[in-house]
C-alpha cells in the first residue's frame, strides 16, 4: 500500500521473521536507529527483558469477549507508546492474526490434558505462560516463534503453545501435528513499529501515507478477526497437510487454566512493581468492565 500510494517514493521490503538475524527479544535495542532495520511487526511479550511490564500487560485469556478485546486496543497503543517512545520506536498501528484459539500442539498424539503434559518440554512465547504453565506443573520455556520448528524437531520442547494459523506458516504439522484446544487466544496485538528517527527523516506527505495504510491494515484485520472466518479456514488447512485436531482440553483443565493465568498476573504483577495495575486499570476502563 506505502509503496503504491508514494508512487514509488518508499518502497517497503517485507522479510521473513528471523531472516535478518535481528531476534525479537532484541527489537528495541536494534530498531531505533533505523540502519539494520526501519520497520517490524512486533509482539510486545517478546521484549520484556527490557519492559518487564509487557509481560503482564494484556495476559491472554484474561480478556474473554473478542468484542471488549477490540475496544481496549486504542488504551493498549497509549501504554506502548509511552514506552516505545522512550526507545525511539513509533507505534503506528496493529496487524491482528485471525486466530481466535489458542491450542497446545505435540509430536505425540492424545495429549489434550495438564495430567499427559506433566514430563513433557513445553514451549510458551512469553514469561507470563511460563509462570501460568509452571503453576499448574508443567516444565515449560520461552521460545520465539522463528526459533519453534528447530526447537520442536531437535526434541528442545515436545509440545508448544501456539494458534493453527501460525502453526500453517511454519509448517508445525510436519514436527507437532497434533493440536488441541485451550483457551481463547485474545493476547497483545502485534504492532507495526518504526523508527522513529527513520519515521522522522520521511517527508510529511509520505509519513501520512504510511499512517493512513497502518490505519488501514488495522481496521481490516480487526473486523476479520471479529467475523472469526479465518479460524475455519486455517484449521481445513492444517488438517490437510496432516495436522490433527484432538478433543479440547476438559472443562475442568480450561477453568484451571484461567484460574493459573489470574494468579500468575496477580503474582508477576507484583514483581514488575505498580505499571501493571496502572495499566490493567486502563484497560478495564476501556472495555468497560
């Protein structure tokens, strides 16, 4: 859209996650001054070596409805960018992924329950699930996404937490084919982060087009995410390239879950010190509750 819209002016080059050699965990010290790297999508919970508090900024779970999700991403831009800005990061807007379910996938089939998964590795993409994950027994680990498939096929982890849609782009069900269903996946949206000195050096006109575009892809991606169409179709092809999903988790297992995520909020929040409950007031009063 930046490119077509400037006529060519700026063109943006799309790489694969990792393929640079920048990790996520290092996002914040490599982005700013905009000479490896411009522009990313980022997921906030993959920086909390430098922002702590991201860790426990929107738990996933902790918000239920898709609909109250959407509305607190407006008080969700404000809490990053007061951060982002100390980093010389702009936040312009969010990609939402369509995946509405988050699921735990292993290389051994039947695993759909806390009892099977205690002695399994477990692969989490953020220090809140390992906290979660470790309360209710189970030995798990933060692993990128980029780093997933080579951990899971070297027997790093034996199962993963993570979305069918993801799982599709980096061909989980060839390592992990086996999926089943645990909680709602209502997490922090990926952002669409810039330089800022980057940003800055642009000529005004060419700043709005990249803005308007962010807009753009934000309003799109949102509304596609509540009609929830992308679930269906991503599953089908899952399963079609060998993937198999199981029973869900029990009832009992989901509300033990969400009762773990809670504490663990509770109990990391406290650690990162009073940004969390300042935040997690912020949000309640966006959505209302």
């Amino acid at each position: 859209l930046v490119s077509q819209r400037s006529k060519g002016r700026l063109k943006i080059t799309v790489y694969p996650g990792g393929s640079l050699g920048v990790k996520d965990v290092d996002m914040l010290r490599v982005l700013p001054p905009g000479n490896v790297i411009q522009a990313a999508g980022l997921y906030p919970g993959y920086v909390t070596r430098d922002v702590p508090e991201f860790a426990v900024t929107m738990p996933a779970g902790e918000i239920k409805d898709a609909k109250a999700w959407a509305k607190a991403l407006p008080a969700l831009a404000k809490i990053y960018n007061e951060t982002y800005d100390r980093f010389g990061v702009k936040l312009l807007g969010y990609v939402i992924s369509g995946d509405r379910a988050g699921h735990i996938f292993c290389k051994e089939p039947g695993i759909s329950s806390f009892a099977q998964l205690k002695g399994k590795k477990l692969r989490v993409w953020d220090k809140f699930h390992q906290w979660t994950f470790t309360a209710l027994g189970v030995s798990a680990q933060v692993i990128g996404q980029n780093d997933l498939y080579l951990a899971m096929k070297t027997g790093v982890v034996d199962c993963a937490v993570y979305t069918i849609g993801f799982a599709n782009t980096i061909s989980l069900n060839e390592v992990a084919p086996n999926s089943a269903y645990l909680f709602p996946y209502l997490v922090q949206p990926l952002g669409i982060v810039v330089s800022k000195k980057a940003f800055d050096a642009l000529p005004p006109d060419v700043q709005k087009i990249m803005q308007e575009a962010a807009n753009e892809v934000q309003k799109e991606t949102v509304a596609a995410y509540l009609r929830g169409e992308y679930e269906k179709r991503v599953t089908d092809k899952f399963v079609k390239a060998g993937g198999k999903v199981q029973k869900p988790f029990s009832a009992a297992d989901q509300e033990a879950f969400q009762k773990a995520e809670h504490d663990s909020w509770v109990r990391g929040a406290k650690d990162v010190g009073n940004k969390p409950f300042i935040n997690r007031e912020i949000i309640l009063k966006a959505i209302g509750g």
